[in-house]
C-alpha cells in the first residue's frame, strides 16, 4: 500500500480522507555537517524515520499513515553562526520557514486530513514549526497537529547506546554519524573525520536536552568550530545506528498510534 503521498492519484487522496489517517511531514535543512557528513544529513534523516514508521503503522496496524513530500530547507545559519561560513549551505529565514509548514499543514488540514505530525531533523527549526502549528491550529481546533524532532527521541535509549558520553553530542556528532553510516554511508568520509567540542555559557543542566532544557534558548555556545561541527564522531559505528534507529521507530510507532487513536477526541470550537 503507497504510503508517499506524491505517488498517489487524487482519487486515491480522496479515499484516504475517509479513514482514519494521519499525514507525516518530513522537515530537515540543507546544511553543512562537517568535513564527513553530506548535506543532506537532517532531511534524510527525517524522510527515512517518516516513511519506516508510516510502512509499519498502515501494514501492522490498519491505519493509513502517509508521507507529504518533504520540506529540505530551513534556518540554518547556525547557532553559533558557523555554517555560513563555510560552502554549501542553503538558509531560508526564520519567518519564511514559519509561513512555509503553515502553508503546507494548513493546506492538507483544509482539504481533510485528520492529523497531520511535523517530523522534524534540524534542531533550529523546532520553535518555528511551534509557531506555525499554533497558527493553524487557531483556525481548526479540532485538527490533530503535532511535531516531534527525532533526534530527541529514544533518549534513554541512547544514554545507553553511546560510547562518547557528552562529547558524542552537538552538529555532526556521534549521533547524526551513525545515522549516516546506515542510511548513507557511501557520503560518509571517515577519514575526514575530526575531534570537536562544545562548551555552554550555562551549566549543562540548564540547557540540555537540546532546546527543551529549563534555559530553552541559548546562544552562546563556543567550542572547535574550524571543521563545521561540535561533536565527537570518530567513534561512531554503524551497529551504533542501527540500534539507535531502532529505539527511534519504536518511540514514533507509539506516537503515532496515539495520534490516530485521539482522532475522536474534539475540542471546543473557536468562538
């Protein structure tokens, strides 16, 4: 059964919004990741976790979960500002990100979609997608939206998975290479792979987890910036990926039964 909905005729959208449904909507950036890791890292990222869980959901469970084309540029003029400096790139602005997932999510609400689930990759779109659902939600409170970052999912799970501890976080970090070393590894370079640091203004139990610590926004952050990244790859590994994928899609399997599940539960209309 399709599960991307780009490759669907609009006669079968039209069944769709009969069932109960929900739509995933990948959103990552086109960004520097480093010497070792492609552009691509955080859209991919989140189109491979959007289109796992909606195969598993619709097959296991009969509810059909689809895939809306994604989004692959965002804020990414990095905080600290590194990557503008170096080539490659493409940073969109703030209030545009903001009015593009608007657009996008209030356009599949309008035309029937139940619920719709902003799968996030790239942690500077996080409030932004906040703000736009919020916006939309005002106009149909009875929609179901939601938005997740994937990399802040599994977090107990990967507190055991990791081998680099704290130096293992931040851009282009063990986390982000592992995950490239199962989905992509012929654009990793292990060999370009260099040691990275981060040190917060803060102590680190205000500001982390990453933007959802009690400090939700902080800009000053210094550390080795020269290669484009903050984190510790070099011990990274694919078995590493594998099993941090894994914990990832069993969280977003939760998620989303839940979301379909609440499909039933209303809200007070807008007055």
């Amino acid at each position: 059964m399709k599960v991307e909905l780009d490759e669907m005729r609009w006669p079968e959208v039209e069944e769709l919004l009969t069932q109960t449904n929900v739509v995933i909507l990948p959103i990552g950036a086109t960004e520097q990741h480093g010497r070792h890791l492609p552009l691509n890292t955080d859209t991919l990222s989140a189109i491979y976790f959007a289109k796992q869980v909606a195969e598993r959901v619709t097959k296991e469970c009969g509810i059909r979960v689809v895939v809306a084309p994604s989004i692959p540029y965002g804020e990414a003029r990095g905080t600290p500002s590194f990557s503008q400096l170096l080539p490659g790139t493409i940073s969109i602005s703030g209030d545009t990100t903001m009015v593009l997932v608007e657009d996008v999510v209030r356009s599949l609400v309008t035309q029937g979609f139940k619920n719709v689930l902003v799968l996030n990759g790239h942690l500077e779109n996080t409030s932004l997608i906040a703000v736009a659902l919020r916006k939309v939600s005002l106009s149909f409170p009875n929609a179901g939206l939601y938005a997740t970052n994937w990399f802040q999912l599994a977090s107990k799970a990967w507190s055991e998975i990791r081998k680099g501890g704290k130096a293992g976080g931040g851009h282009s970090c063990e986390k982000e290479t592992a995950i490239c070393l199962v989905l992509q590894p012929q654009n990793v370079a292990l060999d370009e792979m260099i040691l990275g640091t981060r040190t917060f203004s803060l102590p680190e139990k205000y500001v982390l987890p990453m933007g959802a610590g009690p400090v939700y926004f902080h800009s000053r952050i210094s550390g080795i910036r020269a290669g484009g990244h903050m984190g510790d790859p070099s011990i990274s590994t694919k078995e590493t990926g594998e099993k941090l994928i894994s914990a990832v899609l069993e969280d977003l399997t939760e998620i989303v039964m839940a979301i379909a599940k609440s499909e039933g539960v209303k809200t007070e209309e807008k007055v």
